[in-house]
C-alpha cells in the first residue's frame, strides 16, 4: 500500500525544552520524522519552542514555528496553517498530552484534523492503568499460560490489608487513594510496619481505601520496542535488559542490549505478549515501548507498563540496532506498511525483519546532583538522570569499559590500581542503595572479596552482569600482578575494555607509555559495522564501532575527510545546543565536498544517525579512541582535519593532546584555546588590547583568597579554574563565606587554585557570539541578559537584539570583540561574556568554541552560524561566505535587519525533580551554578510578548490578572517598586510580607498584609503564604533572596515560599529585572491575542 | 581464560586462532553461521544441522546454561561449535548446568574467542564451506589437508543418521480431531507437540518407512519433517510422498519436507550460497499479504516460478510464501479443483527456537484434516 494521498500536510508536535526524562532524543525523532515526511511530499509543519534543537532549523520544515507547545499556541498554529492531520507520537509525552487536550477541546475536530500515529483511543488505552490493565489481563493465549501485571488488591479495613498481604506475600507496596503527591505509600517488609503503613494510608485516604500491590522490586527489568503498520505487521525492533533491577527508573538504569539472561522460550513469550499489547492498544501505525519484570526465582513475567509512542529507548533501541524508529514510525504512520520500507542499512532487505545484533550496546545514565547538593542521591522509579552515554563492544565488558569512559567524569571508570579502604560490608551496603555510582561500589565489592553470590543478595543484579564484572577485574588483576606486560595480557584486557589509562594505572607507567607499547606490538582496535543483521548482508551505511578483534570493516575512501568530535552525553551545561553545532558542521561540510565523520557517543542526539554524516564513529571522546579513529581514517585515505570546537569542552580538552600527537586541528589552534582559558595569558591579552576584566586574583588557600578578596572588596564570585557550566561558581558577600566555600571545595591546591573575581552587583551582563577568521569578524548576536550578571548565563533569560543597549556601546562591545578575536587568534566561533557596570564595558570571559547560545542566535538572526564556522575553519573566509550569501552581504548580527524580531531566550530548570532526603524539593534560587536543563525562545515584534511567549514555552506561563505576592530582600526594594507598581496598574492585587507591604504602602501601593509561615501561630485566625500558595489562592509570586547565592537553610521563610512555588506550579521570579520582563510581558497579554509566525515567514521579513 | 589453544581452518585456507571450547579434539564439517540471538540450545539439539559445524554470531553464548526442557531432540546434532565469549557462568532459573560441560560431555569439539563476524563476513561472500576445528594440531596445513579431505554437504544424504529407530506416538491433546503420520527427516520435538496441541494423534515413523506402512495407521494426513542434507538424495522419501500425494491424503511439510515436496512435484531444489539460519526472517504470506517473523534453518530451496501456478499431475503448485530478503521461496500449495489440499513451508512454525507468527500453519493443516474428515463422515 503506498502512502496516503487523502491527506496533504501534516502538523508535527515537538517534545520543547530538554527536561529530565524528556531530553533531545526527540529532537532525533522529530528530525527524522520531518525529513521523513518531506521526502515524502508532504507540507510539514512543525511546533516545537526549543531553538537548539536540529529539528527547528528552518530547513526541515515548510513551516517551523518557534511557539509555545500549549493546547492554545498549538491551536492558533492549526487555525494558521490548516494541516489535514497531526503527528504527536515522535515529540514525547508533551506533544502526546498536548494533542489529547486538543482533542478533549474540540479543537481537532473543529479543525477537521486527523490524528495519526495513534488514535485518541489508542493513547487512553496505553496510558490509562486500569484499562491498561485489563487489556494485559485480556491476553489469556498465550504460549506459557495468560499475560499478567503485578497482583494487588483494594482494600477499605486493616483485616482486609492484612489479608490481601497473606494472600500476596510480604514484601508488599501500600499504595493510598486519592491522596496528593503520593503522602502515605510505602513498603511493608511484615505485619508490623503493614499495620502501621496502611493505617496511616487508610486515615489520609479520603476514601479510606488503598490499593496492596505484590512487591517486584528486585526483579529483572526488561522492555521491548514494537513497531505496528496499518497491515497489522508487527516487529520487534530490539529488547533490552536492565543492569539494574526493578526499582531504579529506567531512565536511571544501566541498560543493556539485547536481553542476556533469557532463554528463547522466554523472550518469545514477552514477544508474544509485547505483540498481543500492541494490537489490543491498538497502535496502528507507529512503535511504541513495553516494560516487563521478571521473578528471578520462577521466571513469573508481568507486564509493568506502555508507551503508545516513541520514547527515549526507542531511541536508544534505533541507535543499538541501526533501524531508525522514528523514521520508520514516520513512514507507517502515513499509510506505508514494513515491506514496502528498505532497511537504509543494507539497501537489499526490508524494514519489515527484526534486526539481530552480533555486539552488545551498554548505556550508563548521567547524573547531576552536584548541582542540586541538598538533593536525595538515592535512585528511585522518579527519573533523576539529564543524560546518558552509550558504548558498543563486541562483548559486554568491552561495551561497559566504553561507555564508562564516556560519562565525562573521572569517577566513571572502573579504578583496578588503588587499594581498597572500605570493607566487604560496608561495599556490599553501599551497593544495595541505588545511587549514581552504584556499579562502582559493586566492582569494589568484588575487588575486595566479596562473592558473586553476595553482591546478588544485595543488589539483585543478575549474577550474568556481575560475573562478567569479575571477568573485567581479573583481567585487571592478571595485568597488574605478571611481571611483564606481555602482547597477550594486553590483548586480554583491551578485550573487556580497559583504556591505556586504567591499565597505566595498573602497570605504574604513563598513558603515553602504554599506547607506545600497544602500537608497537600493534594491538589496535578494528572497526565493524552496525548492520542490523549480525553480517548477513553487507552494510552500505558506515555505522561503526572499535573492537579488539581480527577484521576491520573501515572503507577506503578518495575523499578528504573532516573528523567532527561531538558532545558526549548530555549535562547540565553542555547538552543538545553542541549537538547543534556539530550536525550544522557536518551538513555544510558534506556540501562543500568533504567526507564528514561524525565521532560522538550520545544515543539520544542527531549527530549519531547514522546518515547525519559521511560515517559515524560511535565512540568514547577521549583521547585514546579519537587516536584511534584518526589512524584508522587515515589509512582509509586522506583527512583534512579533525574540528574539536564545536562540541563543547568535551573535544576542546583533547585538543592539545590530539595536535601534540600529530593531527592535524582545524580551526582555532589549541594553543590559542588555551590563552583564552588560561587566566594569566587571556589578561595579557586584555591588557595589551586595553580592555578591562573585573578585578580578580588566584588563590591557593583561604588565607590567600582572604587577601584578595580585600583588595578587590566584596562581594567576589569565587570558582574552580577550568570549568564549564559555572560548576563550583559561587558569589560570597563576606570573610566567613569563603572560608567556608575554600573549605567545601576538595581539590584547592598551587596546581588547581581558586579563582577570586570582584562581582561586579547590578551590571547587565551581554553575550556576543562573533565569527573570526584571522582578517574579518562577524557578530552573530549581542543578547542582553534580563537577569543581572551573577546569575549563570546559560539560566538566564535574554533578548537579542538587546532591548536597553545603545550604539555606543554595541559599537564597543565590537571593537573590544575583534580584539579578543585578533589576540587569542580565533579562526571560527568566538563567544564572549562582558558585564556592563556604570557605563564600562568589563570583560567577564571569552571562549573560543561554539557556545550554548549558538542555535539561538541563528534562529533569532535566520543566520547558519555553526556552518559559517565549519567553513571558516577549513579555510573559507568571512567575505567568501557574505558574497555566496550564507552569511549577510552587509551589517552582521549586531544591526538587526528591518522586521526582525525580537527573540527571548528562557531557562528550563529542573527543580521539580530533585527532592530532599526528608522529602522537601530542593531550593530553585538561581546562582552563578548553572543548574537548566533546557532553554526555550519566544519571538515576536516586540520585547513585551517575546518574554511572555517564553514563559508560557517553558511551563511557567504569565499569568493575565489575579493576585501577586511580593516579598523582597533589603537591597531590592528600591528598584522593585515600578514594576509592582505597573503590576498593581495592570489589575493585580498585591500581598506582602510585613515588611514589604510597608515599603509598598509608603509608595502608594495598597498591598495586603499576610503572614509568613514563621510568624504563623497555631490555631490563631490567618492563612500563612505558604497555605495560600498550596492552595491555589496566588497566581504570581516574586521573591528575592537574602544574603548569599548559595541559598539560605530550609527553614527559612523564602525556601519555603520557593518550594511551594514549585509543589503548586505558580510562576515564580527571584530577580528584580525578571520582574520588570514580566510586567511587560503580561501587559502585551493584556493587549490582546498573542500572534504566531514560523521562522519561514520571520525570515521573508 | 586457562582452555586449550585450537585452531580453526577454512577449506579456502583462511585460518583463525582461539581457544578450545566444549570437547578437545578435532571435527569437520560444512560451515554456516547462525544469527539468532537466543535460543543455542535449540539450535544445538536441531538434527538438521547434523553435519554442519555452527557459528552462532551472538557474541555471548551459554548466559543461560542447559536446562531440561529446551532441547528439540534427546542430543546435540552439530558437528562442532563456534562462538566468540562462552559465559563463564550460566544464569538462569531453568539452568540445570553449563554449556560447555554440556559439549564437553556430548563430545562436540568447539572454539572460542574468534573473530565470527569476519568469519561470518567470509561465508557470506564466498558461500558455504568445509571447516576444521582442532586442539590436537596447531598447525594450519596440516588441518587443511584433512579439511579438504572431507566430503561436500551437496550430494549428501544424512536423513539416516538422525531420523528414529522407531515408530512412537504422541497422543493428541484435547479431543481427537484426527490422524496423522509424520515422516521424521530429523524431526524437531517441537512439531509434534504443536500437532498434538491441536487435536492430531501424531504417529512419527521411521525415515524409511513405505507408503503401505503409512496407511496402516489410517492417516487423515501425513506430515514430512525438516532434516539434514541435501534434498536431492532423498529418492525413497520423495517416492512415498508423490503416493501420498496421489491417494489425495492432506500433506504438510516443513524445511526439508518443503523441499521434497518440491521435488515430488517435478520441481528442482538448489544449494543456496551462505544459507538462510536465525529467527528474523521475514515472510509474506502471499494470501493475506501478511508479514511474518520467521525462524530459517535452510541451505538448500525450491525453484519454482513466482509469478504464476505450475501444473502438475496432482493439480495446481502455487508458491505461497516468500523471503522478502532474497526473494527464495518459502512456501508451495497444491490445489486441486481450486481447493488446497497439501503445502508446505520452508522455515519453521515449530519456531525453536524463534517468533510464533507463523503457527497459524498448524491450525491451516488440522483445518484441512478436519474438513476432509468431514467430508468422509
């Protein structure tokens, strides 16, 4: 059957900002799909509000709309361009909740939209427990007797619990009805803590009632991804284990493809079910994803839970097995059925097989939780994780070694050298609490003695996992005890994947020693191709990965190639907007005639599609397996050059390394990298341009820092040198401060000092992205930020063109730009941070890489910067690329042209996901800590609606009228008055604190009195703030701290005020200009309707 | 790893170096590579493979041990194994004990830590060859010489080595819905249990078993099995199925019985290059159109015209399934007066190891037996 003709355009809904749990695995699945359907013939039109992502490039759409992904900006954009139907399964759960609202409005319907991909129907059934429930329990033919899902029972008396827990056996979950944010459920090992448990559960429940459900904690975790066309065709693309059992959210888990430790009997039961799931769900056109548990002691299997959508292991599983989900989704969901698809891979064979895979994928999650300290670090079914690598092996020790050195944190990797302190008790304690760094607790269990059998009574890890841990650590052991280090225990251990680094370690010598003996004995890893079919046919697509094995795979190529190092897994602070870069690199590559090899190890990302480039090199980013790569290039022929600036810190550190070994660095040179990181040679730099960088000094230990922070005056922004994301950054006001800051900081040393900079209160800080190539340079943007400087860049909010800068100043900020450029010695991307204090422009920092900013700025400015920069670092200059039209032929991003609009970038911060040990949500002040997780832009005609269209896109909409709740520091109250004042003006009635509302009410301002929670008495007449705002009595809150950046003590009053904010979702602003945004934005509310336009049309403009 | 070095040697002489796995010692044999990623002890158990030394291209093998239930006959067939990391510890609840003790005790010489995917690679290019694997020589020419020394899988009649010495009876589940004789080529144990499952008392006789000892169980149908070796060879059987076939019984076949079907029907069988093994095979059926997951164990196949019906003296033979990978016919039905009256499959409904969506075939054939029983009554 050939696709659909009755239908001619097609609305596709993105996922918005990266969040935890909903990160760019759907910028690849968008993308995909995009490209999919326009291919086809379709008219594409997309929404989706994040701007870093590949699939907002105005290219991948006919019409690609920069808007909030609300129920009512998507509406607007339906009534705008009139699609025939919607796609809402490849943009994750918000673009799926945001099509079944706009079903349950009416509005598909009045639209006369088809739904495809899933039906309304279909989305209910799969996400729906209880009918999702009866649906499993419905498939009773099946091979091994009737699908089931874990046994409970509903219970409204203690004698009725009591006997549902005999029934079921102990342990069991007590789960309450009705009951707010989950208050009262728990775990009940016996009777005791049963009565207690569900007594307590049984009295919060309004209904009495609560739900006793069998306990599978500690069972073996499993999914598989299933694809369904219209045909009734269903194949499963991959399955998946968990490394770690029931419990862990899979998200959160160490995951492993395919399944291990099942038998062929039972991996088709789970088909058989997973086939029956699909069907009675009645996904008809699309994949979707099905969790499984299994009992380790009797094989009993249930069913946990559905996707009817694409999700992030269906990403995981298209990048495991080379068979594009999406793409494939995409394709059935417009009328094509499996066998009319080819398989890209092979070019012969049909997509309508299941491929099979002759190596093993790992992927390890990465967390954050040094940014949220006060957070519980314990790993529980709530996702925690903001990224994840995934390596391949030929086998699984191999494929954990890889991935484990790709996390980008020295703590990753197995340690074999250094003793042991711990014992075997507390090893095996700390293992049995799910925490990040849980498999390195359990290698050091077993290091220190412990038995295969007692690692798996405490962890329930299979012992299969924990076996082949054993195998990686007695090929450590072997290596470190021989007295020589022979071909064959080298070969041994970089078989089960131990890097040059960790056998240094192990041998006592140097990195560079261990990969010159390698190389001289010449065990070097081959390359073999991803194929999704274990070699049956021959690939045409070079997807490849490094194996210690015989037979390399690498094609030879006439070409010149360009290697592009890539992001790594996604953190905080280096996350999809690098990914940007580099795809953009790759495409205006590819087109000016090179061979682009694409060298990452994040599955979620558009660079590792395995048609993104030329090749793609599904490999760690460290120095040893991007060696690797280049020798193994360079046989295959000529390389050009390898470009390490566009993928963040990560390839930026290798720099040095890469050049110092012989290849060749396109682009800005490492040395320069380094003059502009390192603090003495970038100051040389300034001065010798004449410009000015706060007042600043190094310190080696508090005494020193306490004598410059002196000098300079307080407050000062101290930090870790060498950083990226502002880790470790905090703003101190007074001597007991830094102290107690130097003390917190473990690693301060003469090699690895503090950094001690004047902080600069009040300035407006500026973000320039700047295009140099040795003669001209090209301002892509000058973003003024809405917060002061002090608060991380990559967290706040920003407007480009900037809305309050002069010309004068934007002619400075160019002169000083150039500078910058011309002395580090920039050739390509350039961004710079300057704060602007008193009217003096000071220089905060440059980084001469592709910056988080870049996507935005090319949005906002219809400008491919990554692509200019790719040429530029191959040798095309500024005025080539004006005269060819790819950058503008005058004027550059710093005059913005006639009708351009006014873009506004907004911070996505993940506070609502990171809890305290005691249940309390971590505090959500903003600091000098970069702690988002994604960012959104809103564009309009003027700066008022931009803003609000940001806050709606990031979750936080602005609200139109109601009641405003202020309460303010000190410093603050004076620079607040206005836009509380506009506010009041706007309609809003104000409370306030006690000492607030009598600041107000001396400007004129009639605000109400209401209490703090502390002030609050028992049983005395009064609702405390914290009460109104659990209540849903407060629409905006705007609250700034006291004191220092690093927040106050939980028991302090605007914590408080902080954490409601966030438990009841009211928009909260913790800065005064923040507050002065949001006035205008909810006066251009007021005005009237909120306009949408695509980048298409912004463009024409 | 402390096992012995072995070494392994290609008739086209391409050596490979690993280390012993299962039984030291030497064995020889036809090389195919198989790429399902569960289910080696299926595999292991099938007597189709008698003759053949299996690669499994799944890196990790043995991770579930060897339990009670999963074999599909009473020993394991291959004539040698190849893998490339044998778990060194078997995890699973049905795990009675290790993989390689298994081999070891059964005697199947094996060899780890090798390169398959180049080995894999190699097959698929070159074709199918002979193969020698040894622990008693580490010397590559000196095993070549023996390699080649052995005879070729084409023109090789195995059905004897592996089909039973006797006539037993697996008893129909359920009500009795009829008789059937299955002619075991090397029969899988799965099958006739999926007969049975469906009402059928599954009489399964010797290979050699003649057209008047058939008829003395009173068949409604008779069943040809899978098995070992080229088709070509198997003149007896061929002979009784095209009596079978000429008395109007219903007949099923699966793998080889596909084939011999094949050839009853005037029809001529081929070797194919690298052969069809895994549980990942996709198959239209050409009826319904449907697509369906199937387990493959085949070097050889049928030819005969895709595009139209071939006629022949016991009526119309259409070919029902394809392998939309290659195109090699998977499926043939013979009708006659427009109504289906024997067929058979390539591949495998029995699927173990493998996907079940083929096993709408065992129901297809017990249809057909009832409805002829109906017919009779």
């Amino acid at each position: 059957m050939p696709r659909r003709t009755d239908i001619s355009s097609i609305l596709v809904i993105g996922s918005g900002p990266i969040v935890i749990g909903q990160a760019c695995e759907f910028d690849y699945s968008g993308t995909q799909a995009c490209r999919v359907l326009r291919e086809e013939g379709y008219r594409v039109v997309l929404v989706n509000s994040n701007p870093a992502t590949i699939m907002t490039d105005p290219d991948f759409a006919d019409a690609t709309y920069v808007e909030p992904i609300t129920p009512e900006f998507v509406e607007r954009v339906i009534a705008k361009e009139r699609p025939d139907a919607v796609l809402a399964t490849l943009g994750g759960q918000t673009a799926l909740n945001t099509a079944v609202k706009l079903h349950e409005s009416g509005a598909l319907e009045k639209y006369g939209v088809e739904l495809i991909g899933a039906s309304i129907e279909a989305i209910q059934r799969g996400e729906d427990r209880e009918q999702f429930k009866q649906i499993v329990l419905g498939l009773t033919d099946i091979v091994g007797g009737a699908a089931e899902v874990a046994r409970s029972a509903i219970c409204h008396t203690m004698d009725e619990v009591l006997a549902a827990a005999d029934n079921l056996g102990y342990p069991v979950v007590v789960r309450p009805s009705f009951t707010m944010g989950g208050v009262g459920s728990g775990f009940a090992h016996d009777e005791a803590e049963l009565r207690n448990i569900a007594g307590a559960g049984l009295s919060a429940s309004p209904t009495t009632e609560v739900l006793i459900e069998e306990s599978i904690l500690g069972w073996k975790e499993f999914e598989l991804e299933v694809m369904r066309d219209k045909a009734d065709n269903v194949v499963i693309i991959c399955s998946i284990e968990n490394f770690d059992p029931m419990g862990v959210h899979t998200g959160d888990s160490i995951t492993v493809a395919p399944a291990m430790t099942l038998t062929d009997r039972e991996l088709q039961r789970m088909r058989d079910v997973g086939i029956g799931i699909i069907r009675a769900v009645g996904v008809d056109t699309g994949g979707c994803n099905i969790q499984f548990a299994i009992n380790p002691d009797d094989g009993r299997m249930i069913v946990i839970e559905m996707n009817p959508r694409v999700s992030r292991s269906s990403a995981l599983a298209s990048k495991a097995t080379g068979f594009p989900i999406a793409k494939i989704a995409a394709k059935v969901a417009v009328g094509y059925t499996l066998d009319e698809i080819p398989n890209d891979i092979t070019k012969e064979t049909p997509a309508s097989f299941e491929p099979t895979l002759d190596y093993v994928i790992v992927k390890v999650p990465r967390f954050a939780f040094e940014k949220f300290p006060a957070a519980d670090p314990f790993l529980t079914t709530h996702m925690k994780s903001v990224g994840e690598a995934m390596g391949i092996g030929r086998n699984f020790t191999e494929a954990l070694g890889k991935t484990l050195r790709s996390m980008e944190n020295p703590d990753a990797p197995f340690e074999f050298g250094q003793p042991i302190s711990e014992s075997v008790d507390e090893l095996l304690l700390k293992a049995s609490r799910p925490h990040d760094g849980r498999i390195q607790a359990v290698m050091n269990a077993l290091r220190a003695g412990a038995s295969v059998e007692q690692v798996f009574e405490a962890t329930k890890i299979d012992p299969w996992f924990l076996d082949q841990l054993v195998v990686m650590f007695e090929a450590a052991r072997e290596l470190r005890d021989a007295p020589d280090l022979t071909p064959e225990l080298l070969r041994t251990a970089k078989r089960h994947g131990l890097s040059d680094q960790q056998i240094a370690r192990l041998r006592n010598v140097s990195t560079e020693v261990v990969r010159g003996v390698r190389w001289a004995l010449g065990i070097r890893p081959v390359y073999k191709a991803v194929d999704t079919c274990a070699a049956e046919f021959a690939a045409a697509t070079p997807y490849l990965y490094s194996t210690y094995d015989e037979e390399t795979e690498v094609p030879a190529r006439t070409k010149a190639a360009v290697l592009i190092l890539g992001s790594g897994p996604n953190r905080i602070g280096q996350g999809i907007e690098f990914d940007y870069s580099c795809v953009h690199a790759t495409m205006a590559l590819r087109e000016a005639g090179y061979e682009t090899v694409m060298v990452n190890c994040n599955p979620e990302t558009v660079s590792t599609d395995y048609d993104t480039s030329d090749r793609l090199y599904f490999e760690p980013l460290t120095a040893e397996d991007v060696l690797e790569i280049y020798h193994a290039e360079l046989a295959a022929g000529p390389v050009a050059g390898v470009i390490c600036q566009l993928g963040g810190q990560t390839p930026l550190k290798l720099a040095q390394v890469l050049k110092d070994a012989g290849v060749p660095i396109v682009g800005t040179s490492p040395e320069a990298i380094n003059l502009a990181e390192e603090r003495g040679a970038f100051g040389r730099v300034l001065a010798e341009a004449g410009l000015t960088a706060p007042k600043h000094g190094m310190a080696a230990s508090a005494a020193e820092a306490k004598a410059i922070a002196k000098e300079i005056g307080y407050p000062v922004l101290v930090r870790p040198s060498y950083v990226l994301g502002g880790r470790g950054m905090q703003i101190v006001y007074n001597d007991d401060a830094l102290e107690t800051y130097i003390r917190k900081a473990t690693e301060v040393s003469q090699d690895r000092p503090v950094l001690v900079d004047r902080f600069l209160d009040d300035a407006v800080e500026i973000d320039v992205d700047a295009l140099y190539d040795g003669t001209d340079l090209y301002i892509g943007g000058v973003m003024e930020h809405i917060e002061e400087a002090g608060i991380h860049s990559g967290d706040s909010a920003c407007s480009l063109p900037p809305i309050t800068l002069g010309d004068a100043i934007i002619e400075q900020i160019r002169r000083d730009t150039l500078a910058i450029a011309a002395g580090v010695g920039v050739r390509g991307l350039l961004n710079i941070q300057f704060a602007l204090h008193a009217d003096r422009l000071y220089v905060l920092e440059a980084n001469p890489r592709a910056s988080r900013t870049v996507p935005f700025v090319s949005k906002a400015t219809s400008t491919p910067l990554a692509k200019a920069a790719a040429l530029i670092m191959l040798g095309r200059s500024i005025a080539d690329l004006r005269s060819e039209g790819m950058l503008r032929a005058d004027g550059d991003g710093s005059n913005p042209v006639e009708g351009a609009p006014v873009a506004v970038k907004e911070a996505v911060m993940p506070f609502n996901r990171f809890r305290t040990a005691t249940g309390a949500f971590v505090d959500t002040l903003l600091g000098p800590e970069m702690r988002s997780t994604g960012e959104v832009m809103g564009l309009s005609d003027n700066f008022g609606t931009a803003y609000a269209k940001s806050q709606a896109a990031s979750g936080g909409p602005l609200p139109t009228g109601g009641t405003f709740f202020v309460s303010i520091a000190d410093r603050d109250k004076r620079h607040a008055i206005w836009p509380i004042k506009r506010l009041v003006d706007l309609g809003f009635r104000v409370l306030a604190t006690k000492g607030t509302a009598s600041v107000l009410r001396r400007n004129g301002i009639a605000a109400e009195e209401v209490l703090k929670l502390s002030e609050k008495v028992e049983g005395a007449d009064g609702s405390s703030i914290v009460e109104l705002i659990n209540d849903g009595r407060i629409d905006l809150i705007f609250n700034t701290p006291e004191g220092s950046s690093a927040g106050e003590s939980t028991r302090q009053d605007g914590y408080q005020i902080r954490t409601a904010a966030v438990l009841a979702d009211v928009p909260l602003i913790t800065t005064v200009p923040g507050l002065g945004a949001a006035a205008q934005g909810i006066e251009s509310q007021q005005r009237g309707e909120i306009e949408v336009r695509s980048l298409q049309d912004w463009a024409k403009r | 790893m402390s096992s012995l070095p072995a070494l392994l040697v290609l008739e086209d002489g391409r050596v490979f170096r690993g280390r012993s796995y299962g039984a030291a010692g030497e064995t020889f044999g036809e090389l195919v590579f198989s790429t399902g990623m569960s289910g080696y002890q299926e595999t292991l158990t099938d007597p189709s493979y008698r003759g053949q030394v299996v690669l499994m291209t799944a890196p990790h093998i043995g991770n579930t041990g060897w339990n009670d239930e999963d074999g599909e006959s009473g020993r394991i067939w291959v004539q040698g194994f190849i893998v490339r990391d044998p778990a060194p510890r078997p995890s699973n609840w049905r795990s009675r004990r290790k993989l390689d003790d298994e081999l070891r005790d059964q005697g199947i010489v094996g060899i780890s830590d090798v390169d398959t995917r180049a080995l894999t690679r190699h097959v698929r290019d070159r074709g199918v060859m002979r193969v020698g694997i040894s622990t008693e020589t580490l010397n590559h020419e000196e095993l070549l010489a023996k390699v080649t020394e052995q005879p070729l899988m084409a023109g090789a009649d195995l059905v004897g080595d592996v089909t039973t010495d006797t006539h037993y009876l697996v008893p129909a589940q359920g009500v009795k819905r009829a008789t059937v004789v299955a002619v075991d080529l090397g029969i899988k144990s799965m099958t006739p249990t999926q007969l049975a499952a469906r009402g059928l008392d599954v009489h399964v006789v010797p290979a050699h078993t003649t057209f008047e000892q058939i008829l003395e169980f009173e068949p409604d149908g008779v069943f040809f099995s899978n098995g070992p070796g080229d088709p070509a060879t198997a003149v007896g059987p061929i002979e009784v199925l095209r009596e079978v076939l000429k008395a109007g019984l219903p007949y099923f076949g699966i793998c080889f019985g596909n084939q011999l079907f094949g050839r009853a029907l005037g029809l001529d069988t081929y070797k194919l290059k690298f052969g069809h093994r895994g549980i990942n095979q996709p198959v239209i059926d050409r009826t319904t159109g449907k697509v369906e997951i199937t387990a493959h164990n085949h070097g050889f196949a049928v030819h005969a015209p895709l595009d139209h019906a071939t006629p022949t003296e016991f009526g119309d033979v259409t070919v029902s399934h394809i392998c939309l990978n290659d195109d090699v016919v998977e499926g043939l039905e013979l009708r006659r007066d427009g109504e289906l009256v024997a067929f058979s499959v390539q591949y495998h409904p029995e699927a173990a190891a493998g996907p079940h969506d083929a096993n709408y075939l065992f129901d297809r054939f017990a249809d057909v037996l009832s409805d002829r029983g109906m017919d009779a009554d």
